[in-house]
C-alpha cells in the first residue's frame, strides 16, 4: 500500500490561505458604511390603547375563593 505524499500539502494550505484574506479584503473595501447614522431621527406618534386609561385586574386561580 503506498505511502500518502503530503509534501504539497504546506503549500496548498498557504495558498487557500492568501486566496480566502485576499477574497475577504476585496469584499470589506467594497463595503460602505454610512458616516454618522444617528443624524436622524425616526418621528414615532404613541398610539393611546384602551388599556392603558382602564384599571384592570387579573386574577389567579390561586388567589380566588375555594369553589365547594
């Protein structure tokens, strides 16, 4: 049974390794990124619910009276 050649293999790795940082700098200098995004702001309007101005309670069935 032969013996497997892994003479190749150091320069194979190095290579996938330059090819995959040169892919992942090529694809970071074509992202932009916005200068300040804070500049503006979203106008939000609350919406008034009807629970909000009602008093509501919820009762556990731990807390109600036993039922005989």
């Amino acid at each position: 049974m032969p013996q497997l050649d892994t003479s190749t293999w150091f320069t194979t790795i190095l290579s996938m390794f330059l090819t995959l940082f040169i892919i992942f700098q090529l694809k970071i200098s074509k992202h932009t990124c916005h200068p300040n995004p804070e500049t503006t702001l979203p106008m939000t309007q609350k919406q008034p619910t009807p629970w909000e101005t009602k008093w509501t309670k919820i009762y556990s069935p731990l807390s109600l009276p036993l039922q005989s």
